[in-house]
C-alpha cells in the first residue's frame, strides 16, 4: 500500500512540473534517531527528555540529545558505522512501562542492562574509561548545573545504576516537499502565477515545512492533506473555481 501511494505521489509531482510547476522542499524529511540498528524496533524520543544520553564508541557525548528526532538522525549517522549508545538507568526505564516502542524493543531483545558501569561498557563494547568520564560530567551537570559544552541545559535527573543502555541508528522515516501551491492548492509555475486548473494537496504539495532534517514539522502531512484540501474545496465551491 505504500509503495503504491508513493508511486501516486510521483506520478502528480511529475504532471506538476510537466505543465511548469515548481517544487519546494524536497529534501525535506522526518528522521529518527532513536531507531535500533535492523529497523524493526525504535525507542522513542522519551529517554532524553527523562535524563539520558547519548555516545559513540569511545563513550563520549557527540550531541545535545533534546533536541528533535529528525534533527539527531545525522549526527548519529555521523559516528562510527552509524551508531549511537542511548544510555539511562532504571529509573528512567520505570517511567516507559506505557511506552509502546520501548516496550517492543525491550521484548526484541535491544537493552543492555548492567549494575555497574565497566559491566555496561564491557557489554556494549565501548570505552569503559571513556564512557565513565562522560558519567561522571553529566552527573555534576544535573546535580550542580554545571555547563554542557554540547548546549544542553536541561537534565532531568543524575543518572545513577543499575545501568541500561542501547544501540541505536538514524532512519529515514518520511520524505517531505513537493510542488509549490498558494493558500487554496493552487499550482503556481516559477512567476508565482496559477498554472489554470492545476491543483495540488497532500503529499505532492510542498506544505508548511521547511528544507532538511530541521525542516521537519510535526502535523505537516496533515495540514498538507487535509488542511490545504479543505482550502481547496473551499476555493473551488459548488460551481467550480
């Protein structure tokens, strides 16, 4: 079903750009940073958001880990073989027991868990010294509000044992842009002007969103199919445009 709405959507995007439309945004796109490596599981965005952290191989911080899903899949594509460790404890593993997606990739078999650090390390192949350091630092900034040279400024709890911890990669989960419409759907070409009778909606209309990972906004798809297509149908009216 998917790929047949994809191929749908290129087929308009085509005809758009046959008759003089114009796009916007096609590299535009909705990322995760949160997904196990295989692709079947992903832990949510939650962890960060409850004080955990994310390192590479040498068990050091890479990024600040509030930021969005979308924008963090590069910068986890970025390490070595395209993996991040997400490291949390039990505590915060406590408040995901109604998370769906954790709690799949709990049963799949993707969390790593340890009563110390060096056992967490040794388990995740990473850095031990490494990774203890970076502890260490996160610690003090959430208990005394020290500095993140990263840019993060708010850790919800220090991190404590047991430890948990698991793999993850980034992951392409939708692309966004398309063709470049006024308010109503209309199709504009390169002059800004309406193409006569070429209307646009959904997911072959550029939308509201905007270039890249940080581009990316929630409820665009919406907006996009149902928002501009209320517009449309508004526009047109029981005796046409």
């Amino acid at each position: 079903v998917l790929r047949e709405c994809r191929a749908q959507i290129e087929r308009a995007i085509a005809w758009g750009l046959d008759w003089g439309g114009q796009l916007w945004g096609m590299d535009g796109f909705q990322g995760q940073g949160h997904t196990n490596p295989g692709g079947l599981t992903r832990l949510g965005m939650g962890i960060p958001a409850l004080g955990g952290i994310l390192v590479n191989r040498q068990g050091q911080r890479f990024v600040r880990e509030d930021i969005g899903p979308s924008a963090l899949a590069p910068w986890v594509m970025a390490q070595p073989q395209g993996l991040a460790l997400e490291v949390f404890d039990a505590h915060i593993e406590a408040g995901l027991a109604q998370h769906a997606a954790y709690q799949s990739a709990l049963q799949a078999g993707q969390v790593l868990r340890a009563d110390d650090v060096p056992g967490l390390a040794t388990l995740a192949g990473v850095d031990a010294q490494g990774l203890q350091a970076t502890l260490r630092e996160v610690q003090a900034m959430a208990q005394c509000g020290a500095s993140d040279p990263l840019g993060r400024t708010h850790f919800a709890r220090v991190l404590k044992g047991p430890w948990l911890a698991s793999w993850v990669t980034g992951a392409l989960s939708h692309t966004q842009g398309g063709l470049v419409t006024d308010g109503d759907g209309r199709v504009l070409d390169a002059q800004g002007q309406w193409i006569t009778g070429v209307w646009a909606a959904g997911g072959c209309a550029a939308g509201l969103s905007g270039r890249g990972a940080d581009g990316y906004l929630p409820g665009n798809g919406l907006a996009q199919s149902f928002g501009l297509a209320w517009r449309m149908a508004q526009a047109l009216g029981p005796a046409g445009p």
